[in-house]
C-alpha cells in the first residue's frame, strides 16, 4: 500500500547535498503582486521573509522564491524588475543556511541568482532560452526542467496530446539528455511534469495516475499541484480552502515515486509525510523480523 518506485538517493543542490531518503517539502515565497493562489507578497519583502520564515517553521526543507507570475494568461515582465522584487529577499534568505529555489526563466536572472549564493533553479521552460544553459552550466546549483505547452499567455487554449504521459516524459527525457549532454551531472537534476502548465484536468489526472512511468528518467521528480485549479475542479473549493486537496494530490504523488513536492502551506504535509512515514518504517521493521 505504501510502496513506491525508487527515488535517487541525493540531490546536489548547491551549497547542500540534500539526502533524498525521504520526500522533501518545498515552500513557495511568492513575490508577485498577482498570483493566482491569492500569496503574492508584491514589493513587501519584510513580508516575505515574514512567510518563509514561517514556512521553514512548518517544516518545509527548501524554499522557493519567484517574482514573476506563470498563472494563465500572465504577462512576462522586465529583467530589471524581477531582479528588483528578488533581491532583497534572497540577499537574506541565503544566510539562513537553508537551500534556496529560484524560479525564473530569464537566463539573467538565474545567473545573478546564483550568483548570489541560490542553490537551485526552477525553470518552467526547462533551459531553453538562449544562454540559460550557459548561465547555470557551471557551479554545482540543481536545475528543475519543468515541462510545459506553449507559454503562459497560450498555454491553456486548447492543449491536446496523444498521450499525455508519453508526450510529457519524452520531453523531460530530452531536456535530461540535453543538459547531461552539455556536461551537466545527473546528481544536480531533477524533472517537473508540470501539472496545470499546458494541460487540462483528464490531462493531469493522467500524469498523476501514472506519475510512476518517471522513474525511468532516472531523477528526482518534483511535483507542484498546490492550490491549483486542478483542485478547484475536483472538489469545487475556491483556491484558499484546497490545503486537504493539496495534501492528497501530494501523497498520491510521493507513492507514485515524487521526492519534492512544492506546497502554499508546508505543515498539512509535513503532517501527511510524517503518518506515510511511520507507515512504511512499519513495513520495513516487519520484513526484518521475518528475514
């Protein structure tokens, strides 16, 4: 009942070997004035710092920062202004000896970020502007290939496939590819199948029935279904009361092999972990007493 694929034993994440052994939960730092989850803490970063202080407090592992909204239908913004929103909260977020995420596309801005000392970049266009190879390349910051169909402003007119899990997982295999080719190690990669990114809901109920099918790609995969209107669909809640569907996306996920798993709120699944967690060291006491 509680058995899942084998995850990867580590990840490099920066400044942090992070041990895989169990699932790890990542908090959002959401620094838009727009999110679609109703978080977004705009230009206040004493608020931020504020909430991710109280997400580490929760439990979450790693934090993970944006400043520019991938919500359907959202508009890119400028360099400069991302940069603007993030600075400040990542110069002090990276002293607090935690792995810090950054989420952005703009290959300007994930080399001033890591240049600031971020251990991880979460790119929803899994490095494929022109130079974001070359501006993460170096260094031993993890990298986040995330799959996704057209850009935010398309993404959700009309996607269609043929077979969503196999479509999906082509793709993350070449970007793995791609990027082990350009002489990047296995151990700073992980793969997001992207839920709600270019997908409607029999779409993601597929990836999910079948996130196991990843395994093959040889990576941690990370999993991001918090608060989303995949949620709001299933249960008919509106975004601020999806923390229980949350929960359970999450844990179908972590049985299905995921070991990251990007959460609004960490302590419902810090909670949700500890109880599978018991549950399996049970199982693996009784098959050594019957060895």
């Amino acid at each position: 009942m509680v058995s899942s694929p084998r995850p990867a034993a580590w990840l490099q994440c920066g400044r942090f070997r992070l041990s895989l052994a169990r699932p790890l939960v990542m908090g959002v730092v959401n620094l838009t004035p727009d999110s679609f989850s109703g978080d977004g803490l705009g230009g206040e970063p004493s608020a931020a710092l504020r909430h991710a202080e109280r997400l580490l407090d929760e439990g979450a592992d790693m934090l993970d920062v944006g400043a520019e909204s991938s919500r359907p239908g959202a508009a890119p913004i400028a360099d400069d202004e991302e940069l603007r929103r993030l600075g400040p909260v990542v110069d002090r977020l990276v002293r607090w000896g935690v792995p810090i995420s950054i989420d952005t596309c703009k290959p300007r801005v994930m080399r001033a970020m890591l240049d600031a000392g971020a251990d991880m970049i979460n790119d929803i266009l899994a490095f494929r502007a022109p130079g974001a190879v070359e501006a993460v390349a170096s260094g031993q910051a993890a990298l986040c290939v995330m799959h996704m169909r057209g850009s935010p402003q398309s993404m959700q007119a009309d996607p269609r496939y043929g077979d969503v899990v196999a479509d999906v997982r082509a793709f993350l295999h070449e970007r793995v590819e791609s990027l082990l080719a350009r002489g990047i190690a296995r151990e700073r990669l992980v793969a997001d199948p992207g839920f709600g990114f270019g997908k409607r809901l029999p779409h993601n109920l597929e990836l999910l029935k079948d996130l196991a099918d990843f395994a093959d790609l040889h990576v941690p995969v990370l999993v991001g279904m918090s608060r989303k209107s995949m949620l709001g669909q299933m249960t008919g809640r509106p975004v601020g009361e999806r923390s229980a569907a949350t929960v359970a996306a999450g844990l179908v996920a972590v049985l299905a092999g995921a070991t990251l798993v990007r959460v609004h709120e960490a302590a419902p699944m810090r909670d949700a972990l500890a109880v599978l967690a018991a549950l399996r060291s049970m199982e693996q006491e009784k098959r050594g007493s019957n060895s």
